[in-house]
C-alpha cells in the first residue's frame, strides 16, 4: 500500500513467471481505473482483459462459466495469472475463478473500492452467490499480493465510500477501539485523512487472518454484523425499495447485533447506544415490515457459521473486543430485527 503498491506489483510482473497475464475487471474499473493502472504497470499494457457487469449480479456460477471459457478458449494454462481489478465483487469473483480454472492459477488483487481495500481483498476468502443466497460457493486461494491504490477511490462516490466504512466500523468495534473512535472522527471526502484509516484497517483484516487463515476460531470475529446483515442484504434483493450494498446491510446488522450484545448481558447499554447512534447517522433506513422478520430468519438458515441447525453470532463485548460462537434463537434475532425497524421509523 502507498506510493510504491503499483511500481511493486509492475516488479511482480518483471518476474516473468507467468505464461500469460489477464486483467478482470467490471465495467466501471475498466473505464475509470484501467487507464492509471496501465500508466503505473507497464508490464500490464499487453494483459488480455476480461470484463463483467458492475454489481452483485456479477458473482454468479453463470458469469464464472463465461470467465473459464474465456480462458481455455484463449488456451490460458496453470501458469497463467488473473489480476482482479475491482471491488469487492470482483475480487470474490475473480479469486474463486483463479481458485477453481484447473484447480488454480495465480491471482493478484488491485482493490478499487473502500470494501475492496480494506476487506475484500485480503484474507483468501473468495466466493459466488447461489439462487439468491450470499457467498454460498466459493474456495480459500491465496492471491500472491494484494496492491492497494489509495488515488482510485476519487473515482468513488459518496454512497461506495460509506459501503466500504462499514467494515471499518467493525474492525474498530471488533478489535480496536481507538481504530473506531478515530473513524468516528474522520472526514470522509479528505482522502489524506482517510489513507492511515485505511492502511489500519487492513492491517487489522491481515493480523486476525495471519492468527486464523481458515477461520477455525479467532477469525470469527471478523463475522460481526454480517449473520443478519448477510439475511438482509439478501431480503433487499427481493423487496422492490432498493437493493443495498453489502455495507449498508452489514451496518444493519451491526445495530441489531450490538442491540442482542446488550440483551444478552455482554455489552453496556452506553456503548450500545454510542454505535447505534453512530450508524443510524452515517446509514439510511431500511424500511421493512414486521411479518418480514420470519422471512430475514428464513434466508439466515444458510448461513455458513450454523451449527447444528442453530444460529452462532459474533457478538460484543465492549467497544473493541468481541465474542465468537454465541447461539442465538431465532426469537431473539426477530425480537434484534423489530428494535432496529422502529428505530429507523420516520
């Protein structure tokens, strides 16, 4: 990360370890971002590109099949290598087609986006959604480097900024609390400010994945917010409002998952209501109704932390510290759930 990212990565390339490069990127980093890229790696200007709608819609086993046969039609060997252009769709996109094209290529990341820089990119989880269901087939591949470019985001606007604080906000809350206050702190349009912000929270991503790489246990924490918010981010793909982005869910999930902290006697009610009151400014309301709850706790059954039919959350402990593996009953999420709707009522 910083000033050297993009000369490191055109040194990665001066290797020549690879039989052929190919750039993935979607629609809107190939426009807005490819140009400096290229202008930055030389060794890039003869990659192949690849290219797939913007959005969620992208990571899907159809849109995979289309990348592979790309690739083999292109004759693209194991000594090939991808470079994910993009955000976090085409960085769990692109991951899980390096970790699957014959049984894996390399893959390198160039994060474009706030979630990209600071979540997606790092930690080998990589993954498509299946028949409306978040990240429910995917694979650990390891990327050889991840180069973050702090001047993309200018590209971004105000609603993929706040996308991406989102799991800044949880890594703050999670791990660091002074790492939260700072970002409550933090002017978002000053990207000066918001550089050693970023560099902290990837650094935070990295440390709890070097400790756990395969999620075992520790890693877990990184799961806060992401139980309901995984359900409502995917309830918002039906409903006819607006589909969220998958940080706008997440800090859903974090007010209701702070709230079930506080019931369950593991956080202050102070603390609860500093980030309830932190989130609810920085985030829009989802509107829902009451009787949607059943259907919230429905989409969570496949939730991939489950045990048993039963639901684990990562839940609060203070402000900077958190708790892994807490069963909690569908009841409690529905009761989690109707808190949060009144209190985002106009």
């Amino acid at each position: 990360m910083g000033r050297d990212a993009l000369r490191a990565l055109d040194r990665l390339l001066g290797k020549d370890t690879h039989s052929e490069v190919f750039v993935l990127g979607d629609e809107n980093t190939l426009r807005h971002c490819l140009p400096e890229l290229l202008g930055r790696v030389p060794r890039l200007r003869e990659a192949h590109t690849l290219s797939v709608p913007a959005g969620e819609r992208s990571k899907d086993l159809a849109v995979c099949a289309d990348i592979w046969n790309h690739l083999a039609g292109r004759a693209a060997d194991r000594h090939a290598l991808l470079v994910c252009l993009g955000g976090g769709v085409v960085s769990d996109l692109g991951g899980f087609v390096a970790g699957t094209y014959k049984r894996g290529i390399d893959c390198v990341h160039v994060p474009t986006s706030l979630l990209g820089m600071v979540d997606a990119s790092i930690g080998s989880k990589t993954g498509v959604d299946l028949s409306g269901l978040k990240n429910m087939v995917g694979v650990f591949h390891d990327p050889l480097g991840v180069y973050i470019h702090i001047p993309f985001l200018k590209s971004l606007g105000k609603r993929e900024l706040l996308n991406g604080l989102a799991e800044m906000i949880k890594h703050g809350l999670v791990w660091d609390a002074q790492h939260w206050e700072a970002i409550s702190a933090a002017t978002l349009h000053d990207l000066d400010a918001l550089a050693p912000l970023v560099q902290r929270s990837a650094a935070i991503k990295a440390e709890v994945v070097k400790k756990d790489p395969r999620e075992a246990s520790l890693r877990k924490v990184l799961n806060f917010g992401h139980t309901i918010g995984h359900g409502i981010e995917a309830h918002s793909w039906e409903s006819p409002q607006r589909m969220l982005l998958h940080g706008e869910a997440v800090a859903i999930g974090m007010i209701c998952e702070a709230w079930l902290s506080w019931r369950m006697d593991l956080l202050d009610r102070e603390s609860y209501d500093r980030i309830a009151t932190q989130l609810m400014q920085l985030y829009k309301p989802y509107q829902f109704d009451s009787a949607d709850g059943h259907r919230f706790v429905e989409l969570m059954r496949n939730d991939k932390k489950n045990r048993g039919g039963q639901f684990r959350f990562t839940l609060l402990t203070a402000i900077g510290s958190a708790k892994v593996d807490v069963p909690v009953s569908a009841a409690q999420v529905q009761e989690a759930l109707e808190h949060y709707r009144l209190l985002g009522r106009p």
